[in-house]
C-alpha cells in the first residue's frame, strides 16, 4: 500500500520565513538584473547638446526593503528591494511630457524580465 505525503502549512511559519533577511538576497539578485536591464535601455544624452550626459543611466540604485503588507487586518514586515532612479528628471523620462518623449526604461525593463522568465 502506498502512503501519501501531506502538508499542512501554517501561516505563522510561512510568515516567518517570509521576513527573514535571507529571503532579501534572491530579491536583491532579482533587483539587480532588473537594474542592470534598464541601464542598458535607459537614454544617453549627447554631448554637446546635455549638461550631464549619462546622469540617469547612472542613478540606478536598489535599496532592500522591509514593507508593510498587510494579511488577515494587520500589517506584516516582508523583506524585498526596492529599483529606483534618483535622477531629477526620472519622471520625464519614465512617463514624458510635452517636451521629452516617453522612453520608459524600468517599464520595458520590467516587461522584458517578464517575457524571458515566462518563456
């Protein structure tokens, strides 16, 4: 007769595990690929026309995280990272405006991380 295995899983444990800082390295690792995507798609300015050729390239930093998500009412700790650009002008190269076009690196970044993990 074969016997079955089973899991009962507890939220507590799960919990738990979710807000140890060992779970930060696997979404420090994933931050980083996301990082390095969208410096590869992010716009250059030319320089003799840009005060501050590849200033936005540059700004890429990722910072782990510990965010509030809240499960059952209450707000729980989970560890995670964050991907941002520290440039002044991020905004108007991410989304654009009426005189920069929209180049939106992290989103395509995103996108592209997205496409190569589902495939």
């Amino acid at each position: 007769m074969a016997y079955r295995s089973r899991y009962t899983g507890r939220y507590s444990g799960i919990g738990a595990m979710l807000s140890r800082p060992w779970l930060q390295a696997p979404c420090l690792a994933a931050a980083e690929k996301l990082k390095t995507e969208a410096e590869a798609t992010a716009p250059v300015g030319d320089p003799t026309e840009d005060r501050h050729p590849g200033m936005y390239t540059a700004s890429f930093t990722v910072t782990p995280i510990y965010k509030n998500v809240p499960f059952r009412g209450r707000p729980r700790q989970r560890a995670g990272a964050r991907v941002m650009n520290s440039a002044p002008h991020a905004w108007r190269v991410e989304f654009g405006d009426g005189r920069v076009p929209e180049y939106a690196p992290l989103r395509r970044a995103i996108e592209a991380l997205k496409g190569r993990h589902s495939a």
